[in-house]
C-alpha cells in the first residue's frame, strides 16, 4: 500500500498533461476550466502543513510537495492561455485560497491550539472541512455535461485516476486509523464515481448545439452586443447618409432637367423672333 499509493497519486496528478498539451497546441483553454487545478493545489499545501505538524509524515509531505510543482505549471499555462475575465477569476481564486485561506489556517492553528495533540485535532478537522469541499470543484463540469450532454471537457482518464488515487487514500487513512486523511477521500470517491457515471451515459451523446460554456458565455454574449451595437452604428449614419444622397441626386438630376428644358425655351423664342426679323 505505501509503494502503491505514491505511484497511483503521481499518475493522477499526471493525468491532465494531454489536456494541456492540447491547450498549448491550439493556443486556447476551450471550455477548460481553472477551478480544480487551484483546489488540487490547496489540497496539496493543506496537507503538507499537516504532516508538518503531526510530524513523521514524510509520504504525505513529499508527494504533495510534487503535487504542488505539477499544479502550479498547469496554473501556469491555464494563465497563458485562457481568456482575460477567466484569468483574473483564476487569479482571484489562487490569492483567495491558497494565499488567503492558507494564511488564515496556519493563523488558527497557532492561535486556537497551544499543544501540539489539540493543534493536530484542530488543523486535521480544518483538513477535513476544507478538502470536502475542494472535493466539490468538479459539480461545476458536472453541471456542464448535463446541460450540454457532451463529456467533452471532462477527460475520463482523470477522473478515473484521481478516483482510484481518493480509493488508495482512504484505504491508507484507514490503516493509520486517520480519521482526517479518510473523510475527504470518501468524498472524493463519491464525486468521481458521478463522473465516471455521466462520461458512460453521455460519453456516445452528440453535443447540444449553441450551449456556451461556463468560462466563454459571457465573452460570447459580450461579443455579440458588441456586434449589435457596432452593427447598429454602421447602419443608422450610413443608411442616412446614403438616403441624403439619393435625395441629392435626384435633386441634382432635376435641375438641371428643368435647365435644360428652360434653355431650349430660350432658343426657340430666339429663334421665332430671328425668323420674324428676316421677314420682315
């Protein structure tokens, strides 16, 4: 279990290099979302002070510190890469939680906690809560793949290994009797066995069409405003203005028909008066 275990979570966290790799390629995030990349980066910090407290947790300190590394490049190519509103809500969730949040349990810990029994009760139980609802992150793409029945931007070798990666964690907390390490993993369990279920159901479903995702609705919708708006511009002065000159044309062709006509008037009456002279 304790070789098992490391491998297991190594590969999980390795599961989205396709994902990104095709991020990279296409220069654009799609429908990918930051959330679960910033919540596995918590999870890992969280868990790190943990083991630093209760101490000789070595196994937990040294796969989550790899944790760390892994999630803070795919931060870091999600950046690069997604559109500007998703990188300031990214921005925003990284200082609130893995700045913020962190900041504030290591406060609590020290403040709340003077023995280091009654330190690791409270940091552990802070564990629990926090990771479960980590955990959560996923109901967002969840919500997605049912509106638009597409799994698409819900890759299933991911969700299979952090699945089995939560599987192994829990079997682990189980044999050191931690309560605080088998809890959040339950969860886990449970959130991957949804999507492993909706990837079955929806995996041969053709997509709805015109569904906009989560992170480009609003882009979407902006751009199309701003196509109206643009279009309607255009549309008002130039449609005035070309009216203006028909009119002018017309105006213009008119006169100088009723020119013309005036012009003959005066020859013929100079004429007939030319005539009447040689007559005469």
């Amino acid at each position: 279990m304790a070789h098992a275990n490391p491998m297991i979570f190594v590969v999980g966290i390795l599961a989205p290099v396709p994902t990104f790799y095709r991020v990279c390629k296409k220069k654009t995030t799609e429908g990918f979302q930051s959330l679960p990349y910033v919540a596995a980066l918590f999870t890992s910090m969280l868990w790190i002070f943990y083991a630093y407290i209760k101490t000789g947790e070595i196994l937990l300190i040294t796969i989550n510190a790899f944790g760390c590394f892994i999630e803070t490049v795919y931060l870091v190519i999600y950046i690069i890469y997604c559109p500007k509103k998703a990188r300031f809500f990214t921005f925003k969730m990284i200082f609130l939680f893995n700045v913020g949040v962190i900041f504030l349990v290591v406060l609590l810990t020290h403040v709340l906690a003077k023995e280091r029994t009654a330190r690791i009760e409270l940091l552990g139980w802070i564990c629990v809560v926090l990771s479960t609802s980590v955990f959560a992150a996923p109901l967002s793409i969840i919500k997605v793949v049912i509106r638009t029945k597409s799994v698409e931007f819900m890759p299933i070798t991911l969700s299979l290994l952090l699945t089995v990666s939560a599987t192994m964690w829990m079997a682990y907390g189980i044999l050191l009797r931690d309560i605080y390490v088998t809890l959040p993993n339950f969860v886990g369990i449970t959130f991957g066995t949804i999507q492993i279920v909706l990837y079955l159901i929806y995996r041969k479903s053709k997509p709805v069409k015109d569904q906009k995702l989560p992170e480009h609705k609003n882009h979407v919708v902006n751009d199309e405003n701003a196509s109206t708006a643009v279009s309607g511009e255009n549309q008002g002065p130039n449609t005035t203005g070309f009216v203006d000159i028909e009119i002018g044309e017309k105006k213009q062709v008119q006169e100088q028909a009723e020119k013309k006509q005036d012009q003959q008037f005066v020859n013929a009456r100079d004429q007939t008066e030319h005539n009447k002279t040689r007559e005469s």
